[in-house]
C-alpha cells in the first residue's frame, strides 16, 4: 500500500543554520510530492513541490531533492530562521490525493 | 484573494449529535477535498470534490459524508459523533483536480465530549 513517512520526528538547528528535513516513500507511481509547513493552530502551508520527473527544485531559502532510487525526497531551509519552527509534513500525490507523512518538529534556536 | 475558508473554526459536540463543517474554497478553485488530523494518525484524506460530485474517498466509515455546491463550495457532515472523531478538519482546494498546488485552509477544531 501507499505510505510516506519520515525519518526524524524532531529537528532542532541554531539559528543560521541550514535545515535538511528527509521524507520515505513507498509508492512509486505517485505524480509529485509537497513539503507543507504547519503552525501551532494553523493549518499547513505549502512550500514546494515537484515533479516526479525532476531530482530537484528550488525555491527562496528552500530546496527540495527527489531519490527516485532510494523512494526519497527532502527539504533544506538555508539560514534557518525562528519563523521557520513549525511542523513539516512532505505529502505524495496520487489518484488525486495526498498521503501524509508523520511530520517533523523542527525547532529553531536563537 | 481571500484563501481557503472554512466555518466554524471552534466547536464542541456531545457524542451521539451530528455536525457539519463548511468550506468556500479559493476563488476559481473547483477541487474540493477533505482531510483529518489527530495527533495518533496524523493527516488522513476523507474525500474529494470536484464539479459537484465526489471523485475519490479515504478510508473512513459512513458515518462522513460531504457535498460539493455548484458554487465550488462544500460541506461534510459526521452523524453520530464518536469520541474518536475528535480531530482537526482541513479543507483544501485546487484548481482542478491533480492540479499541483493545493491550499488548506486553518481547519475546524471539532472535540466530542
């Protein structure tokens, strides 16, 4: 069956720091794969997406790398900011619709 | 443009009772779907909406249901309320349907007592 996970729950970097969040996959057929943001109340953010054709894609301070060998994807944050505390979830598309991972915690220190 | 709304954002049920959420999705978003969150199973589909007909469904009982307006708009109903269905519900909306970008909107906060 289809599952996404991750490999860390929680991540704690310093301030200034590059963050690199990493994401399981285990369906191979899916059409493209999200990094979502959520906040404490909130509900989650898109980041970036890509692909499955693709191996990477940036966007401002983030990139996102896709393994289609290893069924990986992750997230870095360059210059990790406060701001960017938060839970991150990646998330497979397929058949229209999104399977979620777990998330990671990621905590940012000043 | 006003994002993806979604009424009431608090409420409190006794089990047993029946609620129903709304969601008015992006302006021009036709794609209607609907997700749960609980901290044990984190973020679950439910279903997804699109042209006023349900596309696709998670795996959850009879008890969820929905519907989708001409005007995009949708609404999911949970009858007989468990303690279990405590969670957050996020409504999300698309463009159209496999259309990359999907926004959330914050989601209702339903407890059942």
């Amino acid at each position: 069956g289809e599952s996404v996970g991750l490999h860390l729950p929680t991540l704690s970097v310093q301030e200034g720091d590059n963050s690199i969040i990493n994401c399981a996959y285990s369906n191979s057929a899916s059409d493209y794969f999200i990094w979502y943001k959520q906040e404490s109340g909130k509900g989650p953010q898109f980041i970036i997406d890509i692909r499955s054709n693709m191996d990477k894609r940036q966007g401002q301070r983030v990139t996102v790398l896709l393994n289609k060998t290893v069924k990986h994807l992750s997230l870095q944050i360059a210059a990790t900011q406060p701001g960017d505390s938060a839970v991150y979830f990646c998330a497979e598309s397929s058949n229209y619709k999104l399977t979620f991972g777990k998330g990671t915690l990621l905590t940012v220190n000043p | 443009k006003a994002g993806v709304t979604q009424t009431p954002r608090y409420l409190i049920k006794t089990r047993g009772q029946q609620v129903t959420l709304s969601c008015s999705p992006i302006s021009g978003h036709r794609s209607v779907s609907w997700y749960q969150q609980t901290p044990g199973q984190g973020l679950q589909f439910l279903f997804e909406y699109f042209s006023e007909t349900q596309r696709n469904k998670g795996n959850f009982p009879g008890r969820f249901s929905g519907r989708q307006f001409s005007n995009s708009r949708s609404e999911m109903n949970v009858s007989t309320l468990e303690l279990g269905d405590s969670a957050l519900y996020l409504c999300a909306s698309s463009l159209d349907r496999g259309a990359n970008t999907i926004y959330f909107g914050e989601g209702s906060w339903l407890t059942v007592v």
